[in-house]
C-alpha cells in the first residue's frame, strides 16, 4: 500500500513540477533559400541533476564529512538510494533506525524522484523517550510519522515554499527563502538540497508530525 501511495503521489508530483511548455518554433517558411539565414532557436538543454538543484546550504552541513570516500559524503550520498544514503550520514543515525523498525527502507529506495524531511539525531531527542520509545514500539503509528517527511517530486530550493501533500497523505507547509527554511512554523532546514540517486533531502532540527 506504501508502494502504491509513492507511486500515486510521485505521478501527480511529476506532472505539476516537471510539466514544460511546448517550445514555439519558426513553422513558417521551410524553404532551403540562402535568404533564409536565421539559425533555428536551439533545443533547450537537458535538465541535470546539477543544474536543476544547486549547492547544499545551510549550518548544519558542516556536520557531514568531507572525504569523498566517506558513505556519509555528499559524494557518496549521490550515488546511492535515499536510505542506503542516511546510513551513511553522521547525524541520522535515529531516522536510520526508525526506518528499519517501520520496514521502509526497500520502499524509499526504489521510489522514483522524492523529496525527504529528515530530522537530525537531536530532533528525535527532543521528544521524551518515553513518547519516542512509544512511536518506536508502533509500527503503523511510526510508518506515519515517518512517510509524513516525503513528498512527491525533487523539489529544489526555489520550489521549497509552499503546501506540500506527504506520502502519509497530510501536508506540510514551508515558509522561507533562499537559504533560510522553516517547516510547519518550528522545524528549520539545518542542511539542505542534499543530493542522493532517488531523491532530494532537506535534514530539519525537529521532527514532524502529523495531525492525529
């Protein structure tokens, strides 16, 4: 059913942000006259990843190594799969085991072109262990809160803002620009534009969670 939900959302995510508009062309005269001199407008370049996204931004990036050999690396993370890509990462160390309770891992790997909220080690910590401990011991009740981080479609910074439909099927709300972000009011953007092979990853200081 997870699977289903990434593929519905990543459909709608994909026509509303990759949709492009029909390139004009000049259909009048196709006669091979030497008069008619004017070079046809070129075809538009493909979009990159690179180019479409830019550069991480954002404190919190210092945190992440700098050897490119590291699998916690923005080198590294490139390569692989959102959540073969957090395993790596330094200071996602909590999100990594709750992912592996909830059973998400296979799911977020294989899903094509998402966006993921991923709260740090120290956003898990600020909620009580009890409650945590709680969420951890809930399968479907983690599955929630944990699908309520990803969103349709690789969103780059400048198409951060906004309401945002999750996989757990709420929304989220981001406000801000250029290099500063706040997800739902409180959660801030600590590190983001984060690239892995499926998907773009904005690390947030708190964790999100959905209405009940």
């Amino acid at each position: 059913m997870i699977k289903s939900r990434i593929a519905s959302l990543v459909a709608v995510g994909a026509a509303g942000v990759f949709a492009l508009s029909a390139c004009g062309s000049n259909g009048g005269n196709t006669s091979s006259s030497p008069q008619n001199t004017t070079p046809a407008a070129p075809a538009p370049a493909p979009t990159t990843q690179a180019a479409m996204t830019g550069d991480t931004f954002g404190a919190g990036c210092a945190a992440v190594p700098t050897d490119a050999s590291n699998p916690g690396s923005f080198t590294a993370m490139a390569k692989v799969p959102v959540a073969t890509a957090a395993s790596g990462n330094p200071v996602l160390k909590t999100l990594v085991t709750a992912v592996t309770k909830a059973e998400l891992g296979d799911t977020l790997n294989s899903a094509k072109d998402i966006t993921v909220f991923a709260p740090t080690d120290d956003a898990f910590a600020k909620i009580p262990a009890d409650s945590m401990n709680a969420v951890l011991a809930d399968q479907n009740k983690l599955k929630s809160v944990l699908t309520y981080h990803v969103v349709a479609g690789r969103l780059t910074p400048a198409q951060l803002a906004g309401t945002h439909k999750t996989l757990q099927g709420g929304e989220i709300t981001v406000a801000g620009s250029g290099t500063s972000y706040t997800v739902n009011g409180s959660s801030k953007v600590v590190c983001g534009n984060v690239q892995t092979a499926n998907a773009t990853v904005y690390i947030v200081d708190t964790v999100l969670m959905p209405a009940s």
